[in-house]
C-alpha cells in the first residue's frame, strides 16, 4: 500500500518523500480546489514542485476538484489552459470532481495526458457509479470515508478488473461523517453565524445539546421508543462531531486486505511538521497491517491491529518500541 | 404555462397521508407527487410502486426521488424499476407522467438499462454539478456543466429556496447559455443543509472493530424529526434522519409571475424535512 501525502511548500517534498510518501498531491492557484486551504502560488512554483518530486522518484497531481467549478466563457478557456500548461509542468494525474471538467477541457481541444483520478468530493458509493467514471477516463478513484468495505466489494472488483487503481483516507486524519463536497454546514452560504467559529467545528459544539432538542412532526402513530433512542443519540453526537464514523480502524484493515492501492494524508493546513508526522503514522499503519497479516494470518492479525490501533492516541512511536 | 405545484411526502408514505386525513386535501391541490427518498437508500421500497400507480390513476403525476445509492440501494432501486415496467406493461402505470429524480449516477445507469423511458431530474444533492447556490445567489456553474448533465437526460433540476430572491447568471452572456432549456423545481420550505451516510438519529454506535456492511437503522426518521436550537447559528436547524436541514418560511416572491425569469415552473412543497 502507497503513502499519498499533500503538501503546499517546495521544502515539504524531501522530508515527506523521506517519511514514505510516494506519491504527492497538491493545489496550485488559480486552479480551483476543494475547500479553501493552502495552494502553490503559481504554475512556475508547481514546475519547481515537480521537478523536485520526479527527481526523487515520486509521482505528483494536482488538485482541480472544485465541485462548484464555475465557469463562463472566458474562465473556461482559461481552465483549459491552465491544465495543459500544468501537465507541461509535470503533473502526473488531475485530480477532479466535477466532471464538466472534461467537456471544458474538450471544448479548448486539451485531451490530458495526465492521467485522471476521481476526488472524494464526487462521491462513489456503487459499481455502477465506478462504471460510468471509468468509461468516463477516471485511473483512479479515490473513495468517500462515508463508504464500508462490506460494501465495496463490487467496486473494487471492477476496479481490480479493470485496472483502476483506488485509494482511501487516513480514518484519523480525515474527520468529518458528513457527504462531503456536499456539507454546508462549516459555510455560511445559508445560514447565519451568531459570530465567527473555527473551521469544522459546527459539528463538533462540545456542549450537551439535550435541552436544545425538541421533537416535531410526530403523530400518534410515530414510534416514541425510537424517538427517545434517537434524540439520546442526537444529544450526544451533535455535542462530539455529528453522526458515526464509519471508517475505523477495522474498514481500514478490511480495505487494506481487499487490495487498495493508496493510503491518503491530505490536510493541508497542518504544519510542515504536522504532515511529515503524519505520513510516518500513515506509513507506519500500513507496514503494522502488512506484517500482521503476513505474521498472523489475516483473522488474528486484524483482531491484533485493531486492538493496537483503538489504543492509537497520536502516535505509533510506543507501539514501535513495543513491536 | 402555469406553474405547476407539487406535494413531497418524504419519510410519509400515502398511506400516513391519507391516515392523517391529509389525501384528499393534497389531492385537490397539487398535481405531483413525490415519493420515494432523496437522502435515505433505507427508504426506497417496492411498495412505492403501488403507491405511484394509485396516484396516476387519480390523474397524477409522480416523482421518484433517490438518494446516493450503495450496491443494496441499487439493488432496491433496479427491483423497483422491474415492478414498475412490469406495471407499465400491464397498463397500470404511465411513464410520461412518471419523473425520476436522482442524486446518483447508478439511478441514470439503471434507469438506462431498464429502458426506463422516464424524464430525469437532478435531485437536491446532485443538481450542485451543475449549480451553485446560496441565499444570495443561484448560478449555473457553466454551459459545460448543462451540457454534461444533459447529455444524461437532465435538463430539471430539483433546488430549494433559500429565503431570498437570488442573484442569477442565467442570461448572463459571459456563460453563453443561450437560450437556457434547463428548468428548476423549486421546493419550500425547507433547505436541505447536510446529509450523513451513518445516519445521525437511526445508526447504531460503531465500535473499532466493526466494519459494517451497511446503515443498519429502524428507519427512526419516519416516526419523527427533531428541532435544534445550534448555539451558533442563528436559524433553528431540523434533523430528520441523516439530513439537516433549515427552514425558510418566507416567500420570496410576490407573484409565480416572477418565478418563469428564475426558470421555475414548478412548486413542490415540502409539508415535513
């Protein structure tokens, strides 16, 4: 299993490489990215970006996975041109999610030759949706948290079939339990902050809720045992980040076992610092799953990891001593 | 053309409606009905088909909506659609007054591969390939974007009112929609603001060493929702299910005159998240 870690500044490359990552992805302005976080300045500073990961062997993509990926005529053209200018610069893979963005790259006659990897942001949840996206010229699809191996089966099967690789995110790095590229509860594009909060943390108030629920729309022959269950359940998750998380540490060995190909790290607002840790935790994970299912046999090596996993509180540097 | 105005029952089914002495009441008002489920696979059932037959007889005409769809969701919806080409061999159901909207491209693949010949629509979650929204603003994201979609069969997409009259772009020459073709229905009075897989109210806790196969709930959601008083934001939030939503009671328009310019043409009213 590879390490795909972001990054945002030319002096990440070398220590992330060096941590195990092998593969990197990043934003370059102006093209339009998910989410507001930090970006390469400009193609010029990409071009640096990639010449220093090729040089250490590693593959770099760029983020264009902007689900409101608003064009006119004129941003269009110059989308368009961006891409082409940026696969001239070395990037390996676009990473997309409107998929508009290949009738804007038909339109100005630019057919990439980098390849084209599906961004969580378009969720696929289904064999079917996997079929269209790989007809559509996606290599890779890079899977919602808010999808189970269980239920993946088929999907990895195409995509084993098919020769598309996939690839997950970290459990621990990458929070949030709603759809993403579809949640608008962080931004106010429809409601209205009482005051500024930071970044995420609409999901997670840390305040017990209970007396700020209230039941509606029940009728006499609503269930009003399940309605209490539910509004425990409510209290509790809208106080500590919203509904279940269904990645865990078994989905991550159960994908692992299932043959995914890419482990992903992608905050990008983290520190230097923070990132080059990560990608030792990502790398560490991966390499425990592996030796434990080569050691253990893949029964006992997932009860084993997910034991040594739960007990995870930020770092694997104990466990290492311990392994 | 006048507008048109329909019903969405939701988490209701018809036979809740007609037990709360609502049927006839919606029978008189509206001519669509929508059923099925835009946020919940757990929610899509074949007796929707009864249910879609009843209503055409009565001389409506029906929506389905879907939601994201996991390998049993689509499971669920291909039967459904075998029931409904049986019914529609059997005279039973009329696929031109049938609309099917989705927010999954498996919905369009299996409707294609039935040989559905129904009208689709873009559903709620989905029509963001294609639009971008906020209270102030509703934005065709680019001819590209109208086009990709309706190369699938879309041209409605199904958005709901955010409280204001938006800002539009949709005769903006910068975009060179042309003539748009698209349309939009517009629901009211609720905005859908979020949607979780693990459902918020009906998923059970998982452990670390679970690894589900699936959203296993008692379908809590058709017993009720739950008002939110959130200590940050000003609007109240509802939850019902796996969806936040927030309602804007207002009307923001003074005559359905002003909805053609928005490329409204049709109401669906929402009595319930």
């Amino acid at each position: 299993m590879k390490i795909i870690s972001c990054f945002t500044s030319l002096k990440e490359i070398a220590p992330l490489a060096a941590a195990g990552a092998a593969e990197l992805y990043c934003a370059v302005n102006p093209l339009p990215s998910f989410g507001e976080s930090l970006a390469l300045k400009n193609i010029t500073e990409f071009k640096q970006a990639a010449a220093i990961a090729h040089d250490l062997g590693l593959k770099v993509s760029v983020a264009v996975n902007s689900l409101r990926l608003q064009c006119d005529s004129r941003k269009a053209k110059r989308l368009a041109a961006l891409c082409a200018e940026a696969e001239q610069s070395g990037a390996d893979a676009f990473i997309i999610s409107n998929l508009s963005a290949l009738n804007i790259f038909a339109d100005h006659k630019f057919r990439p030759r980098a390849a084209l990897h599906l961004s969580s942001v378009q969720p696929c949840f289904n064999s079917l949706s996997a079929a269209f996206f790989i007809r559509s010229g996606f290599s890779r699809l890079i899977l919602p948290n808010q999808l189970a191996p269980q239920e993946a089966k088929a999907l990895l099967a195409l995509c084993r079939k098919k020769g598309v690789e996939t690839e997950i995110f970290d459990y621990r790095f990458f929070g949030c339990a709603y759809i993403n590229g579809h949640c608008h509860m962080h931004t106010p594009w429809y409601h209205t902050l009482k005051f500024h909060s930071p970044e995420g943390s609409l999901c997670r108030v840390n305040i017990p809720v209970t007396k700020h629920l209230k039941p509606v729309h029940f009728t006499e022959n609503s269930n009003m045992a399940l309605m209490k269950t539910a509004a425990c359940r409510l209290s509790g998750r809208l106080a500590c980040g919203g509904a279940p998380r269904m990645a865990n540490p078994a989905s991550f060995f159960d994908f692992f076992t299932a043959g995914i190909q890419y482990l992903k790290y992608g905050v990008r607002q983290d520190t230097a610092a923070a990132k080059i840790r990560k990608v030792k935790e990502l790398r560490y994970m991966a390499d425990l799953a592996k030796r434990l299912k080569i050691d253990l046999g893949t029964g006992n090596a997932r009860k084993t990891f997910v034991k040594k996993m739960t007990a995870w509180d930020g770092s694997t540097e104990k466990f290492s001593h311990a392994d | 053309m006048p507008i048109e105005h329909a019903i969405r029952l939701g988490a209701m089914t018809l036979s809740d409606l007609e037990e709360t002495g609502g049927l006839q009441n919606a029978m008189g008002r509206f001519n669509w009905f929508y059923l099925g489920s835009e946020f919940c696979e757990n929610l899509l059932d074949e007796t929707l088909c009864g249910d879609i037959a009843n209503l055409q007889k009565k001389g409506k005409k029906v929506c389905l909506s879907t939601p994201f769809l996991s390998e049993k969701g689509a499971a669920r919806l291909k039967k459904i659609f075998s029931v409904l080409s049986a019914l529609e061999k059997s005279g039973k159901v009329d696929f031109s007054r049938l609309e099917l909207s989705v927010n999954d491209f498996a919905a369009i693949e299996l409707a294609r591969t039935a040989k559905l010949p129904v009208k689709i629509s873009a559903g709620r979650i989905f029509y963001e390939n294609a639009f971008t929204q906020s209270k102030t603003y509703l934005y065709v994201l680019s001819r590209q974007s109208l086009r990709f979609l309706s190369a699938l069969g879309i041209k409605r997409y199904n958005i709901s009112a955010a409280g204001r009259k938006p800002r539009s772009n949709f005769h903006n020459k910068m975009y060179s929609l042309g003539t748009p073709d698209f349309k939009i229905s517009l629901y009211y009075p609720y905005l859908n603001l979020t949607t979780a897989r693990a459902c918020l109210a009906g998923m059970p806790d998982i452990a670390p060493h679970q690894s589900i196969s699936g959203v296993n709930c008692r379908r809590e959601c058709r017993s009720g929702a739950f008002e939110v008083a959130h200590p940050w934001i000003k609007e109240t939030l509802i939850i019902r299910g796996n969806t936040v939503f927030i309602k804007f009671p207002n009307k923001f328009y003074s005559s359905e005159k002003e909805l053609t310019k928005l490329r409204i043409d049709r109401l669906v009213y929402c009595p319930f998240p």
